[in-house]
C-alpha cells in the first residue's frame, strides 16, 4: 500500500500546493531576481538532480533483478520498480525547461520534499523490516534499496534546510505587492484623464512584469475568474438548475460508458469462434456505442439540455460588462478608443465558450485519462498504467510548452486585428473629415498596412499550430508502440489473451481523441482566453466617481446649489478650477461666461458628477452632492450639451429618451418650446423620421432643438444649459431663448454661454479666468464695473455690428 501510495500523494499535493500557492501569491511573497539567488537556486539544481540519480540507480537494480526472473514472479519488485519510476518521473518533470522562466525554488517543491521525506522515511524502515526477514533473498537488491534511500533521505534533508535558511534572501518581502484588487490579467497601459483611480498595469509591476495568457497559471487564472462565479450557476432559475444537475449526472454516465466500450468488444473477441455467434455481447457492444461521446446519446441529450443554460450564462455575463462599462466614469470613456471598447465586449463572448468548454470537454478529458490509469492498473498492471500516465504527461507537456509561444503569437495577431478594428471605425466615425481632407488614399494605405501586419502575426500562429500537430501525433505514435510491444511479450508468454490485446487497441485509440482534442481545446481556451482578458480587465476597472457608503435619494429639492472653495485639475494638467465659490439660489438663473478652457463646462460636470473634486465641497440643498446616490442626483437635472449626439432611431425615441413613459401630447408641448415641431412635421414621416447615426441626418440646428425639447420633456428642477444655442442661427435662436426663458421659470438654471447677448436677463453672471471667478454680478453692473466682462460685450457688440454692414 505505502508504494502506490507515495507517488499518489505527491501528485495530490502538488495540487493542492499549487492552489495554495496561488491564493497566498496574491497578497503575500513573490520571487525575487537577483546573482544570490540565482546561485541558491543553482544549488537546488543539483540536490534534484540528485535525487533523481538515487531514483534510477534502484530502479536500475530493480530491473536487472527482475530480468533474471520470470516476468510472473516477484510481483513485490515489479510494484517497487513502478512506484520508483512514477516517483522519478515526477521529479525527472521538475527539471524540464520552462517557456517562461528558469528553474527555481517554490514554496511547492518544499511541500514536496516534505511529503517525500515522510514515505523515504518509511519506505527506508520497510525496507530494514524484510532485509531482516528475507536473509537469503536478493542481498545486494536490499543493500542499494537501503543505501540510495538513505541518499535521498540525506538530499531532503538537506533541501528542506537549505530552503529554511535561504527563504528571505530567494524572496524579498520589501517589495510593494499587488492589492487584492489588481487586475490579474491587464496587460495595456492606462493613462487616464482626470482624477481616476486606475487598475495598476502589470507592466508597472517588476514582480508581475509579462503576465499574460501564457505566464499566468490555470490556478491563476480561476481565481482571476472569481468576479464571474455568480454568472455561472443559474440562481435566478429553479428549472435551470435542475437541468444543471442532471447535465452533470449525464457527464458521469458518459465516463462509466468510456470503460465499457473497449471492455465490451473484448468480450466480443473472446467470445467469437467456430459455430458461435456472442448476440448477447455483439448488442450490448453496439448498445454501449450509441450512447458513447459527445455524438451519441447521452451526449446529445446532454448538450440540449444545456443549451438554454448557456445562453442564460452568456445573456448574464454579456449585459453585466455592457452595464459595467455603461456606469464607468467619464473619464474612462474619453481615454479610451471607442473600437478597443467595443471589440472587447464583443469578443467577451469567448469566456462563455470556455466555461462550457471547461466543464464538459477539458474536466471530462482529464477525467477519462485518470481513469484509464486506473483501469490498466486494475485489469492489466501497473507498467500499464505508468505508460498511459507517462506518453500523457509528456504529450500535455509539449502541448502546453508549444502553446506558450502559440499563445503569444495568437496575442500579437489579436492586437493587430484590434488594429484593424480599431482604424476602420476611425475613419468610418470620421467619415467627412476623411473626405474635407482628401485622405481617402492615405486611409486605405494605411488600413492596408494593418493588413499586412496581421496576416504576419496569422502566418505564425497557423504555422505553430501545424508544428504542434505533428509533435503531439509522435509522441502518441511512440507511446502506443510500447503498449503495444509489452502487450504482445505477456501474450507470447501466456500471461495475456489476445481478446486484451484487442480491448487495449480500443482503450488507446479512446484515449487518442481526447488527446488530440486537448491539442486543439488547448490552443481553443488560449485564443478564448486572449480574446476575452480586455472584458475580464473591463470588470476590473473601478468608477472613479462612485456612491459613497449610505448615499441617500433625493425625491424632491428646491434646487439651491452651492460651490465651496472647489478645486479640480485633469489628472497631472494645470488645475481647471481653483477655489471657486458661489451660489445659486432655487429658481434663478445663473449665467457663466469666460474664455475657452477656462473652466466653464468642468462645473457643469462636476455638478452632474461626471467627476468629483479633488479639493472642496458642492451642495445641492446643503447636502452634499458625494452624498446623494448619482442616480438620484441626475434624475433632477436636465442638461442640453454644445455638441448634441442622437441615437441612430427615430425623433420620437430621441426626444422620449428621457423620459420613455411621456405621451406623445407631452412630447409635441416639448418641441413647441424647442420650435421644432413645425420643422418635424415637414418631414416626410414626422416624428418617425430616423435621424442616422449620431444623428448627421438631420441640421446641428435641428439637432440641438431635439436636444433641447428632450430637456423640456424631462422636466427638472435643475437645468444646465451647455452653450445650448451655440449651433443655432441668429433668428432661431431668438425663438428659443424666449422659449429657454420660458420652461426655466421656477427652476434653478445654469448657463454657460457664448453669446453674451442670450443671458442679459441672468440673476447672477460668473465671469471666469484661468479657473478662478474674477468677476461677478447682473449685466447692467458688470457693464458698469468695465471689467473683462465689459471687454467681451463690446467686442461681441462690435462684431455683430460689422456683420450686419
């Protein structure tokens, strides 16, 4: 029992190490580089090595003992020499290169040198029990048994103490490490406007410098997913549930009928001969193949049964990132390029092919090869086993070694193709520019140049992939080849029958297509992987502007707004705003005026929490605006911005989408303020007339009385007015600003303008410079002051003047 016992054990914790592992890597220690440890973990080399040497020279005994006897006898050996060789084998898998790294020293191996010390221990004490036992029997077996057990004995000791000494120089626990929420899989640089509180880029971090589809582990990799657990299971469904698990009892009778099937046409064979016909064995053959695989049976009932949980699945997760990234800050959106965002979310997808992937094809594939391990071992002999658990081993080995650098090629075609993407919604946005600058050419050599670059990155990833193939098929190749001889040695001594010869073909070629399978549902998971890390990082962004612990709603207001000492700068840029202080009273209006970039429209987002400030404090009502719920704060403010974007829908949607439930009595009212509806009417279909993307069917002029008539309709209390007629004509916006003055009755009304001649009647008019209020007042005082303000008043005055001659 201790035999089989000591190999299993080790491959049980070195998972369950791993996994530990990876969750205390997160928050705790992390290798460290330097010539010291380099040279430590050079030491480590060679005590495995070591280790390794001791392995084969018993099982060189073991073997040579065992070729003197008939291969029937001396079972006990047989199963010593097993035990030795899934030992070394486990150790001999330590020293293989790395695609990513040299050999170095883990908290895992130390487990592992543990584990190994305690059965050595043990193993050695057995040993000493039958040498006393067994005088005449094979002396010089027990005396190297002895011998190079106590070598090994003496080499983990001596790792484990080494390790112990050397822990605080192979890891350096100075060093600043990632917080919790760090995105486990960010790869892209974040240079974010404003005062965001962006996810650290690996790239920045030295510990976690390369991390990638490739560098990250499998245990990484689900615990990176942790945020997507909830969208697994169906807790919104009891009838999807229940599905869930019968889809899981379906999986378990699909494994149990992996085993019958070859065992079945054993019995088949052993059953045929002159005037027999096996009916009974022939049918339950056919039977068993019916209900075998993904195509049979079982199979096909598992994966209808599934298919309305995966879609549950994708609609779950697909409309979380859509919200998530709905609800990030503005300053995220205007950092980004519209293309990237949206090819994230719509490659996002992928994960939902890889969950399914997971469950029912890599766990079931990695299932059935444990198990026919197990089955060799039980029905044939443990060489059996050890060869199946070898040729699958290396065949994984290669596959995922190969794959690293598949991975990465992969990656660089999936950035170039975001490249494409990328520069195709460019110039489609910018569709006019494009043609008022006679850029055609130089726009489709340049998109032709993306070309090119993706189709070099593709070139490699289907060349590797054809390179991969031909590894993995040797390898099987080799590995059947030995099955296939050792079998036929027992059958040629009696020791087998033929009809086992026949259920091992069957068994190995079962085992060839899941194989094969992972060669492909690996590079599958890789590019899934690749595809859907930019919507995993989505879920990783932070909204900068958020609700506080215990934000509360606001059902009603009188509208009094306030501005106390209030600082704000764009990121690292020159502060926009400093120390700016006013107040508006419920009902009146207040104008604000200044040069560009003085910082006119920055109150208006702060206002609407588009950003928080970083110094000071604004107050709707004396409450603080960080602590109302953002919801509830814009529910009460209508805002009509300078550049008006539609949605590619009808006008009626456009004017209604601040308010969906308003009759449509309520929304000719609104356009009658906005002096539209006349114009709207005109149209060949009225108020179904669809406005085109980003609204460009129709005139600026119409599009911002639309978006005017949508402020109208909303109602608010607060109005914020962003240069609302900055897009209109003289004579137009005359209509307007009567009917402007009109709907502002009884609201609190904030203005920025352009036009100084449009807020003449303002209660309070701010004059802004260089972030600061310098001046302040009505129009008739701040004329008389004949500050800045008088200087941009006659300056207008004396343009519309030379305009008018």
């Amino acid at each position: 029992m201790l035999l089989w016992t000591y190999p299993i054990t080790l491959y049980i914790g070195y998972v369950a190490s791993s996994l530990f592992s990876a969750i205390r890597a997160r928050s705790a220690i992390f290798p460290h580089e330097s010539k010291r440890s380099r040279r430590i973990n050079m030491y480590f080399f060679g005590l495995h090595c070591a280790i390794i040497i001791t392995l084969l020279g018993t099982i060189g005994i073991t073997m040579c003992i065992l070729a003197r006897k008939n291969y029937v006898d001396e079972w006990d050996s047989k199963n010593y020499l097993s035990s030795n060789i899934a030992v070394g084998l486990f150790y001999l898998a330590g020293l293989l290169p790395d695609a990513d790294m040299p050999y170095s020293v883990t908290l895992v191996h130390f487990h592992m040198w543990l584990i190994s010390l305690a059965y050595e221990s043990a193993s050695l004490h057995q040993s000493i029990g039958l040498r006393s036992r067994k005088q005449d029997s094979h002396v010089l077996w027990y005396i190297s048994v002895i011998t190079f057990g106590s070598l090994r004995i003496l080499l983990l000791l001596l790792e484990i103490a080494l390790y112990w000494i050397t822990a605080p120089e192979l890891y350096n626990e100075n060093r600043s490490f990632p917080d919790e929420s760090d995105s486990l899989l960010a790869h892209s640089s974040r240079n974010y406007t404003g005062n965001s509180r962006p996810m650290k880029s690996t790239a920045s971090d030295g510990h976690r410098k390369g991390v990638d589809a490739q560098t990250t582990t499998w245990l990484d990799y689900l615990l990176g997913f942790r945020k997507l657990i909830p969208f697994l299971w169906p807790s919104d469904s009891k009838p999807l549930q229940v599905r869930a698990v019968f889809c899981f009892f379906l999986l378990i009778a699909q494994r149990i009928i992996n085993i019958l099937v070859p065992h079945q046409i054993g019995a088949v064979v052993a059953s045929l001969g002159p005037g027999k016909i096996p009916y009974r064995e022939i049918l339950l053959y056919i039977l068993f193949r019916g209900l075998q695989g993904q195509q049979g049976v079982i199979g096909s009932i598992r994966a209808i049964l599934w298919i309305p949980i995966s879609q549950s699945t994708y609609r779950r997760l697909s409309s979380a990132a859509f919200a998530h990234v709905l609800r990030l800050s503005l300053d995220f959106h205007i950092s980004k390029r519209i293309g990237e965002v949206m090819s994230a979310l719509s490659k996002g997808g992928s994960l939902n092919t890889f969950l399914d992937g997971f469950a029912f094809q890599l766990f079931p594939m990695v299932a059935d090869l444990w198990i026919a391990a197990a089955y060799f071992f039980l029905i044939f002999d443990a060489f059996y086993a050890l060869m199946v658990i070898a040729v699958t081993w290396i065949y994984l080995y290669v596959t995922i070694y190969m794959a690293k650098f598949r991975g990465r090629a992969r990656r660089e075609m999936v950035r170039r193709d975001r490249e494409m993407d990328a520069a195709k919604t460019d110039a489609l946005l910018s569709y006019e520019t494009v043609h008022h600058s006679g850029a055609v050419p130089m726009e489709i050599s340049r998109y032709e140049g993306f070309i090119s670059h993706f189709q070099a990155a593709e070139y490699n990833v289907f060349f590797s992939l054809n390179l991969l193939n031909a590894v993995q098929n040797g390898v099987f190749t080799l590995g059947t080849l030995l099955v296939c001889y050792l079998n036929a040695y027992q059958i040629s001594i009696d020791l087998r029958e033929v009809a086992m010869f026949v259920t091992l073909l069957t068994y190995l070629s079962q085992l060839q297509a899941p194989l094969n399978f992972f060669g492909s549902f690996y590079t599958q998971v890789q590019n899934n992987l690749v595809d859907a890390e930019r919507m995993l990082e989505l879920f990783e962004e932070e909204s900068t502007v958020a609700d506080r612990l215990g934000a509360v709603d606001v059902n009603s207001h009188g509208g009094k707004i306030c501005f106390s000492n209030v600082s704000f700068a764009y990121g690292d840029r020159k502060p926009a705003l400093q120390n700016v202080s006013f107040e508006v009273l419920p009902g009146t209006s207040t104008a604000i005026v200044g040069e560009s970039g003085s910082g006119k429209s920055t109150i208006i987002k702060l206002i609407f929490r588009f950003y928080d400030a970083n110094q000071g404090k604004i107050t709707l009502d004396d409450i603080d605006i960080r602590n109302i719920r953002i919801e509830s704060l814009r529910s009460h403010i209508g805002v009509v911005p300078q550049d008006t974007i539609l949605f590619n829908d009808t006008i009626m949607y456009n004017i209604r989408y601040a308010r969906p439930e308003a009759s449509e009595r309520e929304v000719h009212d609104a356009c009658r303020y906005a002096s539209i509806h006349e114009k709207i009417l005109g149209f060949p279909e009225g108020y179904s007339t669809i406005v085109g993307e980003r609204g460009l069917k129709i005139s600026g002029g119409e599009r911002q009385r639309v978006a005017i008539a949508r402020a109208f309709l909303k109602s608010p209390r607060v109005l914020l007015l962003d240069e609302a007629t900055s897009s209109l004509d003289s004579e137009t916006e005359g209509q307007i600003q009567g009917s402007l003055e009109k709907i502002s009755e009884g609201r609190t009304t904030i203005t920025i303008a352009h036009r100084l001649s449009t807020i003449t009647k303002a209660n309070m008019i701010l004059v802004l410079q260089g972030g600061q209020i310098v001046e302040r007042g009505n129009h008739v005082d701040l004329l008389t002051r004949n500050g800045l303000y008088a200087q941009m008043w006659n300056k207008q005055t004396e343009a519309e003047v030379s305009d008018n001659r």
